[in-house]
C-alpha cells in the first residue's frame, strides 16, 4: 500500500541527482573564485612592488636559496612536478666570482704633464749627520690629476683698411674689413666651445639647463637659462639636424636594429596640456655593430606611422618588445627582445607567496642564455 505524501524511490534519487548537480556546481564555482583570488592577491602583491618596492631585476642568490628551503622544510608542497630539466649546454660550472683588489689605474700618457718641482731651501741642503754640503742624487716623482675649468673673453679684432688717396680726392672711400670664421650662431655670444660645453652637459650628463645656469654663475658668468635653451635649439636646428639625417640613413642600412618607445612629458609644449603623455621612440644599432649609433625620435603619440616614418622600407631585423606597432614594418624580419621577456618571469616570481615553481626554472633558462651571450661577446674582444 502506498503511503501519501511521501516521496517514493525515483523522486529520492532524481532529488539527489539534482543535489549533486548542484554541489558539483557549487564547488566548480568555488574552486573559479579561489583560482581569481589567487590572481587578483599575484596583481595585488605585484602592482604594490612596481610602486614601492627597488625597481631592480636582479635574480640574487637569496631567491633561489629561499625556494630552496622552502621546498625542505615542505615537501608535500613542492613544485617539482611543475618543473623541467634544464637541458645540457656543454658549458662548464659557473665559477662564483670573488673580488679582487685593484691598484690604482696609472694616468693617462697622452696629457700633457706639467713640472712642478719642490726643492729643499739652501740651509737644510747639508748633511743632518757631518753638515757637509749634499748634492741631489735623484728625484721622486708622483702624478697628480688637475682638472680646471677657466672661462674667458675672446675678443675678435677685425682690423678696418681705407685708401687715404681715395679719401683725399674721391667721392666714396672704401672701407675693407678682415673677415672672421663663420660662426656656429651669428649673433651669439658662445663659441662653438661653450656650444659644446653647454650641450654635452644638458645631453651626455643629464644636466638640467638650470643646473648648467648655476655652473656658469659659479664661474662668474651669468648666462640665463633662456640663453642656453637658444644655444640648444639653435645649434639642434642648425648644424645636428645633419648629423642626425646622416646616421639614420647610416643606421637603416645596417642589419640588426633595436626598437623601443617610451613615455616622456613635456611642459608648455604648443596645443598639448602639461599633463599630458608624449614618446621618446628609441633607435640603436646592435652591440657588434661597426658603426654603433644611437637615435632618439619624438612624437606625440604611440601610434604605427611613427616608426613606419623612421625606418621606412627596412629590411632587416627589428628587435623590439612586441607592441604592435612596430609589426606593422612588413619589409622587416622581427625578433623579441630576451630583456622583456625575462621580465615577465620575474613578475611572476614576485608575486608567487612562496616562489620557486616555473618562473624560477624560466629565469635559470635565461641565466644559461646570458651566460652564453658574455661568453660569445668575450670571444669576439678576443679576436
């Protein structure tokens, strides 16, 4: 007899099918949340080392030395299953690296020296034991460098030529002058020796032109900063723009290229906020190069005409970090850059809890290539 009201069998298993359905489902919403969750602690944890943490890549000794212990002292929670042989690349050990203690480097021998002698006054000149008169045996020398930075007035004296017959007895008298060189910047107070001074400053050193501003005023020269930033432009516009147009059709000539972009801000530019963001796109010739050259492009923005516009129908190889826009060069044969790539591995590296597992193996990879890279680059200054 059947009882009312009471589920029979097929109802207590169709409601449990349904409660494992359901539970199945449950937890493969769970395991996707924790799986999120560990992504979004890796992007915490990352995000706070670019802001706070030293901006350096090295792989020091202590990482690996900590996922070491920390696969010691738990070992059910290794990583080993995740890892891969390194392969064998037939180089020997690495050999640690102790320091050695450098003497001093000798002086350059093409400076010219300067003799400055010291003698001994005439009453100290006889002998300490007999006081009978010395004479000089030899001398000791030691070397010095002496660096001064002296700043003066070149006075350009044009001498003036007129004929005293034609100024006697003719209606006009000539007046001939001497000439002078040609000057970087007519008009300009500054040599092409303070141009040069001014510009490896601003541009070898990094110096702000204030600062160059403050070494002029130390010298006893006021020069404003609005001079200098004329001498640069001036000179730029003038005279390095040649410079510049020669060594990028040299540089487009050779067969390996570097390719990078870069953010850059720059004040009171024209029809542009001072907040806004422009790139410096970078252009460089391979380490081996015979012909190194260094290019810096500004443009205001990231976009693809900018480095179609520079290398043009290049047909060699590109070595960038894989942004688009540089793939957009179809003549040119595209290469990734190693750099930017093991940069990725440290990321994830810093962000793991614990290290070690594939990002720690990635990076022992990329130590075999740099290694292999020093060694192919020390045989070559060998040859």
């Amino acid at each position: 007899m059947t009882r009312t009201g009471e589920p029979d069998v097929a109802e207590l298993m169709a409601q449990l099918a349904a409660n494992a359905a359901e539970i199945a489902a449950l937890k493969t919403e769970k395991e996707a949340l924790s799986q999120r969750v560990v992504k979004l602690e890796e992007e915490l944890a990352l995000a706070r080392l670019h802001r706070f943490a030293p901006r350096s890549e090295k792989h020091v000794d202590r990482i690996f030395n900590e996922a070491e212990e920390g696969a010691d002292e738990d070992g059910a929670d290794s990583h080993e299953s995740e890892l891969i042989d390194i392969p064998d690349t037939g180089l020997p050990p690495v050999e640690s690296i102790t320091g050695q203690k450098r003497g001093r480097r000798p002086l350059p021998q093409n400076l010219p020296r300067e003799r400055v002698e010291y003698d001994l006054a005439d009453d100290q000149k006889a002998c300490p034991c007999c006081r009978h008169q010395m004479h000089r045996m030899g001398e000791a020398v030691t070397e010095q460098l002496h660096i001064e930075v002296k700043a003066k007035v070149l006075q350009n004296v044009r001498f003036k030529y007129a004929c005293r017959l034609c100024d006697r007895t003719g209606i006009n008298t000539p007046v001939v002058i001497a000439p002078m060189p040609t000057q970087p910047l007519p008009g300009s107070i500054a040599t092409a020796s303070t141009l040069a001074f001014a510009l490896v400053h601003k541009y070898v050193d990094g110096t702000p032109l204030y600062r160059v501003a403050q070494t002029f005023e130390r010298a006893g020269v006021p020069v404003s900063r609005g001079a200098l930033g004329h001498w640069v432009i001036g000179s730029s516009e003038k005279h390095l723009h040649r410079i510049y147009d020669a060594l990028k059709l040299r540089l487009r000539l050779q067969p390996l290229i570097h390719g990078d972009e870069t953010t850059v801000q720059v004040l009171k530019e024209k029809d542009k906020e001072a907040t806004s963001t422009s790139y410096m796109w970078a252009y460089r010739s391979g380490d081996d190069s015979d012909e190194p050259i260094v290019l810096l492009d500004y443009q205001p923005g990231r976009g693809q005409v900018h480095p179609q516009t520079f290398l043009g129908d290049y047909r060699g190889t590109l070595m960038s970090d894989g942004y688009t826009a540089w793939r957009t060069l179809n003549g040119a044969i595209h290469i990734g850059c190693i750099a930017h790539s093991r940069r990725r591995f440290v990321d994830a590296l810093k962000a793991r809890k614990k290290g070690g597992g594939p990002p720690e193996q990635a990076l022992r990879f990329f130590e075999q290539l740099y290694r292999i890279e020093r060694q192919a680059r020390d045989k070559k200054q060998e040859a």
